[in-house]
C-alpha cells in the first residue's frame, strides 16, 4: 500500500496572526494613514482613537491580522492593508507572528524601522518587543510584546 504525505498548510502563521489563544491585550483604533500594513509597529496618531506607523522604542502595539479584511490588490496576492478611517486590531501584549526584515535570535529584543518592520538590526532597538524564535530576513517569528508605561 503506498504511503501518503499530506502538505497542507505547513507554515507557521502570517504576520499579525495571534500565536495562540492565550491571555491577551487588544484594543481597536481607526487607521489615520493612508493604509497601515499588517504585522507592523503602531503608536497612538493625532486623535485619541488613531492609530499610525511607528519606529518608537517603547511600541504601542502591533497590528492585528483580520480574516474579515479586504484584500488590497484585484485579483488578490494575499496582501492586505488597512485603508484611512478602518477600524483597526491593535495588540497591546501577547503573542503574535511578525516578518523579519533582518536577522534575530531567540531572546533578544526586536528592533523596528521607519516603517514599523521588525528585525534585529533595524533604526531604533525596543524595549518590549522580544523575539521569541530565531529566524532570518523573510521569515515569520513568535514574537512577545509587553505593555510599559
């Protein structure tokens, strides 16, 4: 009898994609740019419930994957964004996937570039986003974040 391998879906998860059902802390907020991308750093914008892009150290939060959320290009690749005055997922502490833009390992704390990618050699180094597997350019990582006033 011949012996059957099944593929499907191995990946780990995308970016913005909760780990795991464990305790977390989101909010929602309106997107304030033109789009926001999904997976990246995020702050507070000019209005209370804004959110934006961020390179901050101390990052507000990460946006959250939605499988109610449009897909940006027709026909789709896959890509999504949220679009100015969206509703947007934002988590504050938990884990959640996040694509290297650079090279980290497992342990250490991210860095985050002007466009709110995570990596281990990017502009500005945080303070509570950990890098929770170690992985290269590319890659889709467990990722930790923590609140700190």
């Amino acid at each position: 009898m011949p012996i059957q391998d099944f593929n499907i879906y191995t990946a780990r998860g995308y970016a913005g994609d909760l780990v795991d059902s464990g305790p977390n802390v989101s909010q929602t907020g309106i997107c304030e740019d033109a789009t926001l991308a999904i997976g990246v750093a995020c702050e507070r914008g000019t209005e209370p419930r804004d959110i934006v892009v961020s390179a901050a150290a101390n990052v507000f939060g990460i946006v959250r994957r939605e499988l109610a959320l449009e897909a940006k290009n027709k026909p789709s690749d896959g890509t999504t964004v949220f679009k100015k005055s969206e509703s947007v997922s934002v988590l504050r502490q938990g884990y959640v996937y996040v694509e290297l833009a650079s090279a980290v390992t497992a342990g250490a704390m991210l860095a985050v570039s002007a466009t709110g990618t995570f990596g281990g050699t990017e502009a500005t180094p945080t303070s509570n986003v950990t890098a929770e597997q170690t992985g290269i350019a590319g890659d889709i990582v467990r990722a930790r974040i923590d609140i700190v006033a």
